[in-house]
C-alpha cells in the first residue's frame, strides 16, 4: 500500500522537531497525555524512560535492555520489546512515535497508508541539543515539568566540573581502530572536560579508522575506551590491548553513557573529569 505524505499538527520547542500526523481521512489528534507511546530507536528509548510514566510506554526497541548500549536499561526491564517492525506498530495502535531520527527506522517507513502521530527529535551532539530533545519529549509524552526537573537535575551535576584534561591529547579509540572525530558527542565531552581530540588535530572526519601503528605515532596523553573492551572478548577488542599501546593511558567510560545523546551525558563528563584528574595527580 502507498504511504501519504504527513501533515504537520504542530511544532514543539523548535530544534528542528516536529510532532505529525497522517491519515486517510482527518488529522488524528493527539492526546495532552499519550497512553501508547512507541519508541522506535535507541536513543528516543532512554528520552521515554526517563520522562514518561511506565504505564505509558507500550513498545521500546529490542536493544531499551541491553546495560551496553542503554543509560536507561534497568527502566526498561519487562516492557514490551519490538523488533523494527511496522506490523507489530500496526496492532499497538500508538498514540505517540517517538524516533531519534525517525527517518533510521525501516518500521515507520513501512507502514501502510495509515500512521500516527509522530515526534521526530534531531540527533543531539552537545549538551544543548540533549537538553532540547528532553523538552521536546517531556511535552510530548505530557510531563513538561519532569523535563525541566530532569534538565535542573543535569546542570547541577555538571555545576562546577573541573577541566583537568588542561589541553591534552585524546582519542576515542574503538573496536578494529575506528576513532571518534569532531562534531559528535563524544568531542563535545572531551572539549567540556578540557581534552583535545586527536581525531580533530589530524584532520579525521567523524568516524575514522587509525592503525596501531599511526596512534602510536601520534602519541596522544590519552585512550578513551568502551569499558566492555577493557577485557579481550573479540579481534576487535583484541587490538586495543596490543603492546604497542599499553604505555598510554586509558580512560574507560561505559558504551551506555556515550551512544546516545540522553541524560547519561552528565555521568559520562563526571567519570571522564575524575578519571582524567587522577591520573594527572599520579603524573599520568
């Protein structure tokens, strides 16, 4: 069946997102209070979790559990779980989609003539923008007041963080030597911690793939890694614990805090500052 184009019902907060609505007939309305709100990525997950009431969320990704991947995964233990599928959206009947984009989501392009009221939140890769996407959600899901808690909540804990990092040099080095360049949020929590990003001094793009055998060359103050790679579980993580690197000191910060712009941000600045002060009281 041929999907319509949605129409707009309304912008929320500005940011780039927008809530629609599509049908074959009149615009559907949305409720002040969604009782069937579905996430469709990740990242919108961890904005559900933390903003709406738990009888609300009628489906989350199959990743919402994994502790690796999701801030929120012990929020999200005995939801439902969808797998990408338009059929399974289809038979909830939501009042409520949200997606970090949407546009990721092959379920949401699948659906039939018919769909459903939908809040398409930009990717968030600085603070700002994460604090946006929390608006956005709160008043979506019907809880403006436990987005601004929660946003007066982040900027407490991030009140005062220190920058020991005083300019050095950092990577974020990944599984098969894939490293994090600028523009993401990872460099946004180097720069807020007072790192410099290797990847940005050599001119990488966002996501690039550096040699053993360049990163030692490059000598960076420091590694950022996964702390799922901090043990050899795979080839991938295998190559992070080669001899050749095992003089530069490394900073390890969950997967979970870092994947996606959510409220796990301020753990990871937190842990990324102490981690970074210790090993400069220690001469690193």
């Amino acid at each position: 069946m041929r999907r319509r184009g949605p129409l707009a019902l309304a912008a929320l907060l500005g940011g780039g997102a927008a809530l629609w609505a599509a049908s074959t007939a009149t615009p559907a309305k949305t409720p002040a209070v969604p009782q069937r709100i579905v996430s469709i990525n990740l990242c919108a997950d961890q904005l559900v979790l933390a903003l709406a009431d738990r009888g609300q969320i009628a489906g989350l990704t199959k990743n919402a559990t994994d502790l690796e991947m999701s801030g929120e995964a012990a929020k999200a233990r005995g939801l439902p779980l969808l797998s990408n599928s338009a059929e399974q959206i289809l038979a909830i009947e939501p009042d409520l989609i949200i997606g970090m984009p949407a546009s990721r989501s092959a379920a949401l392009r699948a659906l039939p003539e018919q769909s459903y009221p939908l809040l398409d939140l930009d990717t968030a890769n600085t603070l700002d923008e994460i604090y946006v996407s929390i608006r956005q959600t709160a008043v979506a899901v019907g809880h403006p007041e436990r987005g601004a808690a929660l946003i007066a909540r982040m900027q407490g804990e991030l009140a005062g963080l220190p920058k020991p990092g005083r300019g050095r040099v950092a990577a974020y080095y990944q599984r098969r030597g894939y490293m994090t360049g600028t523009g993401t949020l990872i460099d946004e929590l180097m720069t807020r911690v007072g790192l410099t990003n290797l990847a940005g001094k050599l001119g990488k793009p966002p996501l690039s793939q550096l040699s053993i055998e360049e990163m030692v060359a490059a000598q960076p103050d420091y590694l950022i890694v996964e702390s799922a790679t901090d043990k050899v579980t795979d080839q991938g993580s295998e190559m992070l614990h080669h001899p050749a690197l095992k003089d530069i000191p490394r900073i390890s910060v969950p997967q979970a805090w870092t994947v996606c712009g959510s409220p796990a941000y301020t753990q990871a600045a937190r842990s990324i500052a102490a981690q970074v002060a210790i090993r400069e009281r220690r001469g690193a």
